[in-house]
C-alpha cells in the first residue's frame, strides 16, 4: 500500500486504462510486421555475408585471410541484421500513428 491509501492493483488499473486495448488487427498487423522484419533481415545478412565471405570459398586464399573474411562477413551480417530490425520496426511504429477521427482534418481545431 502506498502512502496515498491506493494499492498496487488501483494504480495498475489507472495506467492500463489510459490506453485503449488493441484489436486483433492491431496485434495481427504487429505479428506480420514483426516476422517481415526478421525474414527480411536474415536475407540482407546472408547477401552481406556472401559477398564478403564468398571469396574464401572460389579464391585460393591464406588461411589467415580466409578466417579474415569470414570473421568480418560475420561481424557485417550481425550488424546489418540488427539495423534492419530496427530500422522496419521503427518505421512501422511511426506509420502506425493514430489518424485524425474525421477524415480530411488534420487536427481538433479545423
């Protein structure tokens, strides 16, 4: 109990009513989202990763420079992967922004 009087149950039910629940939609949209961003990601990684790392496997190369381009290929497929993730999520969020009620309006005071 808080000094207030108010328990954590009272607080919890304030903070979760302020936002209005999702629809199915909503969470289908963000699922499908989500899954393109992961597939679309891994296939931006596995590109970086040939190009930087397919090398190794037609050239005769040093051992040396082998683990080289492998390591650097894995380093870059990391890196792309997450920025990829990142970067569709992120834009997806910011789309997703709440329309105004009536169409054609832009804000409360038109």
């Amino acid at each position: 109990m808080s000094n207030k009087g108010e328990n954590a149950d009272s607080r919890r039910e304030r903070r979760v009513g302020t936002r209005s629940p999702r629809t199915q939609a909503q969470r289908d949209a963000v699922t499908v989202e989500i899954g393109y961003a992961l597939a679309s990601a891994a296939f931006v990684a596995a590109v970086a990763f040939g190009v930087v790392a397919g090398p190794a496997l037609f050239l005769e190369l040093s051992h040396g420079t082998v683990r080289a381009l492998v390591t650097s290929g894995g380093g870059l497929a990391t890196a792309l992967f997450a920025l990829r993730v990142a970067t569709v999520l992120y834009r997806f969020h910011h789309e997703a922004a709440p329309q105004p009620s009536q169409p054609g309006r832009t804000s409360p005071d038109s």
